[in-house]
C-alpha cells in the first residue's frame, strides 16, 4: 500500500492524540472530513493503524522498571513464555541476537513485587541464567 505525506500527517495527528475530533484533523491537514474519515478508514483496514489505545500518565506508571537479560534453553522458551505471560508485570518480552536470548521489561510498585519477579524469572524452567538491569531514571522517551 502507497502511503502518501497527507496519510503520514494523520498518522502523525492520530499518534498525538487519537481523541482529535476528525473535523479538527481535516483542518489541520486541509481537507474535507469525509476524505479525512475515509482517509482513516482506509489506513484501519490495510492495517497501516491497527488500533487506539492510551498511554497511563505518571500517577498510573509503577514507579520501578526493570530489564531482565535470560539465556533459555530453546525447548523451554514456550513454557518460559507462558509462564512470563502469567505475570502481570511483565509489559514486553523481546527476544534477541546475541549472548541474551530474552530481553524482559518489568513494571512493579515496589521493590518487594519486583525482587520476586526476578526471582520468579531466574528461577524458571528453562532459563540458563539472568541479568538484571534495574531502571534508574529515563533521560529520553520518545513514547511520550
């Protein structure tokens, strides 16, 4: 699918606030609603914007982030990655080239729930061993 610099600009209008109004998108960008809306309909239905969502503000946010680094032993992974979606702090788990096979984001809201996280992490089937990077502060996010 050919994607064009207006659809680029709505998508980039959405991105900052997917609550804009499409009347006030179609005058930012200098179009007709109904093209901007179908415009949006059809970026939906090619899956170029797969969906909406909210991002929690600070007061939302767990105060303790966490990166856990595991080796797994490939037969495990499965049941590694079952049980990591058990856990309601575990946000993403990536996986990676190199020495690490498993790239793990923790969200906790406070040191006792994220110590037994990684101690749940470690101690799992399958993993071969772990690193811990706990977060300190984020000096650049572009999510936000």
């Amino acid at each position: 699918m050919q994607i064009d610099d207006t659809d680029r600009a709505l998508i980039a209008i959405l991105s900052d606030n997917a609550r804009l109004p499409v009347m006030d998108i179609a005058r930012r960008v200098g179009l007709a609603r109904t093209t901007v809306q179908a415009r949006i309909e059809r970026l939906e239905q090619r899956g170029v914007i797969a969906g909406y969502t909210i991002r929690p503000g600070r007061a939302m946010s767990p105060p303790l982030r966490a990166t856990a680094l595991v080796t797994a032993e490939a037969r495990q992974t499965p049941g590694l990655l079952t049980r990591l979606r058990a856990m309601p702090e575990v946000e993403k788990v990536h996986t990676l080239s190199g020495r690490f096979d498993l790239l793990i984001q923790i969200a906790a809201h406070d040191t006792e729930t994220l110590d037994r996280v990684l101690d749940a992490i470690h101690e799992a089937p399958g993993v071969r061993s772990s690193e811990s990077l706990i977060h300190l502060t984020t000096k650049i996010d572009r999510a936000t």
